[in-house]
C-alpha cells in the first residue's frame, strides 16, 4: 500500500481528502501546519506528499525547500494544493521542483490521476531493471505504459554473433539499436588503407549503435564481437516511441551519450600526447575496468595482439614489443596468449 502525507492546515479540507485517499487504497498520514508536515516526512519516507501552499507556522514553499535540501526526502513526488490560480504563484512551485499543481477546489478524479501519475513515473526511476533479454523487455512495457501508448512487440529475437564477426558495417543504414546480453563488442575506425582503430568497447548489459539512428545518418564506422555474444536488436520504431514520448528514457540516453562524448574526448588527447608504452598501458587498464568482475582479485584477457594494437592506435608488433617491457617489468604476465595484470597500480599512474 503506497504512503501519502497530506499536509493542510483547513480540517474540513484535509479531512475530506484524507478520506478520498483512503477508500482509493492509499495509507495516508496527515499533518495541519508546514513544520509538523516536514516532521513526519523525515520520519516516514511517504511515497508521494500532498501539501497546501498558504499555511500557519511554514508555508508550501518552505516545506518543499527543507525536503528539497535532504537527500532522503529530496525525490518524493510532490504536489501542491492551493486556492489561489495565479501564474506567478504556480511559476514559483514548479521553479521550485513541485511536480505538479492542483487548484482548489478539485474533484475526486483530478486528485486521483495526479496522483497515480506521479507515482507510476517514480517507479519508472525507482525500478531497477536486470541487465538481460527480459529486463530490457521489461523497461520498454513499462516506459510505454506511462503514456499509453499501443502495445507494440518486444519479441526481439537474440542472435549469435562468433568472434571477429560483424555486427553492422560502415555505411549501412541502422535498422535499431544494439544489446549486449552476454559478450564483448569493440566498435571500430577503418581508414583507406585498411588500418583499423578501437573506437569503443561495449560490455554485458549495455547498448551500442544508438548515435547514427538518432542523427538518421550511415554508420561511420563498424561493430565487432571481441567475443561469441549474444546479442538483440530493439526496432527503430521501438526505440523512437520511447525517445521522443518519454522524458525519462531520453534522459537516460542523453546521459549515456554525454559519457561517450567525453570518453572519446579524453581517448583522443591520449592517441595525440601520449607515448606508446603509455598508451598499451592505458590500453590495459581500460580493459580491466571495463572487464574485470567484481569477484576477481587479478584480471587477465585474451584480447588479442591485433585488437590491442587497434585500441593503441599502433602496429601489432609495437605492441607485442612494449608487453614483453612490462613483463620484465613484473607489471603482467603473459600465459599461452592471456595477458595477466600482475600491478594495477604502476601501470596505471606509468609515466609518458
């Protein structure tokens, strides 16, 4: 049973709403002045709070502002309730992070709605989604729920992709977007003479291939398996229901790319300043922390020489080279092609 806090300093008002709130299922808590209200939201944690703008003791506003400060209290949905329609009255609450705005007197439905909204868009950012096949499914039902939009199929079909096989080419056109459900995927620069570059490396859980959909240009460049991996592709049409119709998952995305961005701004600076025994070591370290599980005391990798060459932005044999240096150096080991980081540490603060 979700847990309202109803704050409102007019008992006829507080009591009649309180009741409404109650034969919808809801459990509700109620307060008569600001202070008393903040009181038992810092002590309950309620899933939604109701509150009066003009009242005794502390007013609407300064309720919002103390909750706002608190890290426990701060994401609560929060609605007011006022006699007053004024637009700098209303501009002033929502400047101030309300939610939404109800304008007494209001029926039973224009509460009811309010509030259902409110709470089925905290659970879409409350809900912890599992990184896999059903959880994505899951995401994508949920997101087109809170608009009501047509149920549209999330039947995606996995497909295998072996090792070193493409999974889009430069210069195709994207149909989707990509997830990782198991494996490891590189995405991957070819120049005129065939040399490739390690643009990007894509884990257990994450998407990839999402930019040129979003620009509606041709791949720039291609996609890869580093390994045999499982992956699925969410439609076009899917994906664009969900971009254009719901703040939260384009939030989410435009998150993602702005962690891109400036991944690529930093991998950038490197491959121009840095030298080649740093950047391999670079190399390494990136492929630990974007590889090692959490369980795992040291990491090892099977990448290949190729493959770590093309994320260094060097030859192969550059490469195979600078990995004999730090195994000397006691920084890895090299086993039957499995390289082994034996000091996390010096290799990653290793100097220019």
């Amino acid at each position: 049973m979700k847990r309202i806090l109803l704050i409102e300093d007019n008992k006829d008002v507080r009591e009649n709403t309180a009741e409404i709130l109650v034969l919808a299922q809801y459990h509700v808590s109620t307060a008569e002045n600001g202070k008393t209200g903040v009181e038992i939201a810092q002590k309950e944690k309620p899933d939604l709070i109701i509150c009066d703008i003009t009242m005794p003791v502390l007013d609407g506003h300064g309720v919002l502002h103390l909750l706002s400060k608190n890290d426990e209290t701060a994401s609560i949905p929060f609605i007011f309730l006022t006699a007053k329609a004024e637009k700098n009255d209303f501009r002033k609450g929502m400047e101030m992070g309300a939610d939404d705005y109800l304008t007494k007197p209001f029926d039973d439905v224009e509460l009811l709605n309010a509030i259902e909204i409110r709470l089925r868009k905290k659970e879409i950012h409350k809900k912890e989604f599992i990184k896999n096949i059903a959880g994505i499914n899951e995401f994508i039902a949920d997101a087109k729920g809170l608009e009501s939009l047509k149920q549209l199929s999330v039947a995606h079909d996995v497909k295998i992709y072996k090792k070193k096989i493409d999974i889009y080419k430069k210069g195709s056109f994207p149909l989707g977007i990509y997830f990782i459900n198991k494996g490891k995927v590189k995405t991957y620069q070819t120049n005129e003479l065939g040399k490739e570059l390690i643009t990007e490396l894509h884990k257990e859980g994450e998407f990839f291939g999402y930019l040129p959909l979003l620009q509606d240009e041709k791949y720039t460049g291609s996609a890869a398996a580093l390994e045999d991996s499982e992956i699925f592709m969410i439609p076009k049409e899917d994906f664009f229901s969900l971009i254009y119709k719901n703040a939260v998952v384009s939030m989410r995305f435009i998150e993602i790319l702005s962690n891109n961005l400036k991944e690529k701004e930093k991998q950038l600076l490197k491959l121009a300043y840095n030298s080649v025994r740093k950047r391999v070591a670079e190399a390494l370290i990136i492929l630990s922390d974007k590889y090692k599980k959490e369980k795992e005391q040291i990491f090892s990798t099977n990448v290949s020489r190729d493959d770590l060459a093309n994320m260094v932005g060097t030859a192969t044999e550059t490469v195979i080279r600078t990995l004999s240096d730090f195994k000397e150096d006691k920084l890895i080991e090299i086993s039957g092609g499995a390289i082994t980081i034996l000091n996390y540490e010096k290799l990653s603060k290793l100097k220019n």
